[in-house]
C-alpha cells in the first residue's frame, strides 16, 4: 500500500484512481437517468469538489449546467453563531433542477446552514451529490441523494481534498495513518 507524507503527517492510499473514476462513471449514469427529460443546474462548492464536479461532468450526457462557487462563513449577529454565504452563486435558481456537488459531508454542518439560502430562492427540485459520506459522523439533518464512498469517521486528503492546502493533486484518495 502506497504511503504519502505531507507535512507533518503520513497518510496511507484508501480508494484508488480506478475505483474513485469508476463510482463516478456509475454516479453520472445514475444522473443521466433520473434527469433524461431535464437540464440540471450543477453546484459545485470550491474548493474541494473541483476534481469530482469535473470528472462527474464529463461522464454526463444530458443536457447540464455548471458553476463553481464558494462559501463563507462570518460571524452572524445573532447568537445563532456562523452563517454561511456564498460567493459566486449569480444565478437566479427558481424553477431549476439543482445538484449540489459536494467533496464531502462531514457534520453537516456547513450545507445545514448553507440548504435554506438555496430553497429561498424557490428552485424546481434540490439534491445533493457527495463524493465522500462520513455518515457516521453527520449530526446535522442533511442526507446526499448521490454518494460516492460512505467513509470512516477518518481525516482523507487527495481528489481535490486537502491537507493545510495541498495533497488536491493527488489522484487517489488518502487517508490518515
Ligand atoms: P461539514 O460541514 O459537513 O462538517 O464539513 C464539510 C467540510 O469539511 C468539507 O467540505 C471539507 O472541506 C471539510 N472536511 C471534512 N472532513 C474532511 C476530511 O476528512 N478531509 C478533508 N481534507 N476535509 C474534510
């Protein structure tokens, strides 16, 4: 098993180009299916998911629509805490299909706070599409239509995901030792 060292750190080689590339031909089929009358409006969160959003758009062969975006979060007013906006998101999304194009769905955390911005503006229909799952650990209220890998409650980098800003180059993914 191949090993990685960035940083500090040692991961160990979790899921392989060709398992990653082949989950993704059969996510893309599942899309092309359950879409074949429509023309999803894709969204993808940056800047994890630039690797899967791109793969995943090649293998589709209806008609779609993509754009990258990326989410902040500041300090609300309120007690609530964080509030998450988004940058890059101009599009008007009523009556659109929209997939969220996500790299991984930890907590939660971040599309529970980010869902209602989108449902706001009153979109046809609302899925989400995760590369990678950490159901375990998911506290939030937020369930991916569209998985790649149901993972380990572990640290992963490589395929977009990093490590204090690298390993996004890495064409496996990786995970923690
Ligand atoms: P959530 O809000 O669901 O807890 O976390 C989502 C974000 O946390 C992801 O988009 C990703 O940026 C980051 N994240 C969660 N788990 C991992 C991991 O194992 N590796 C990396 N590189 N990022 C992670």
């Amino acid at each position: 098993m191949a090993t990685v060292t960035i940083k500090d750190k040692s991961f160990e080689t979790y899921l392989s180009e060709e398992t990653i590339q082949s989950r993704i031909r059969f996510i893309a089929g599942q899309i092309n299916s359950d879409y074949k009358d429509g023309k999803p409006f894709f969204i993808a969160i940056l800047n994890g998911s630039f690797m899967f959003a791109a793969d995943l758009f090649k293998h589709l062969t209806i008609d779609a629509e993509i754009c990258f975006i990326k989410l902040a979060s500041y300090e609300g007013m309120k007690s609530t805490g964080n509030v998450v906006t988004s940058i890059g998101l101009d599009e008007d999304l009523f009556g659109k299909e929209v997939i969220i194009v996500e790299d991984i769905v930890d907590t939660g955390k971040t599309l529970h706070q980010f869902l209602p911005k989108l449902v706001h503006q009153q979109p046809k229909s609302l899925k989400i599409a995760s590369l990678l799952h950490k159901s375990a650990a998911t506290v939030y209220p937020v369930k991916p239509d569209y998985v790649g890998f149901d993972i380990p409650d572990k640290f992963v980098v490589g395929y977009g995901l990093d490590y204090d800003g690298l390993g996004r180059n890495l064409k496996e993914i990786y995970q923690l030792i």
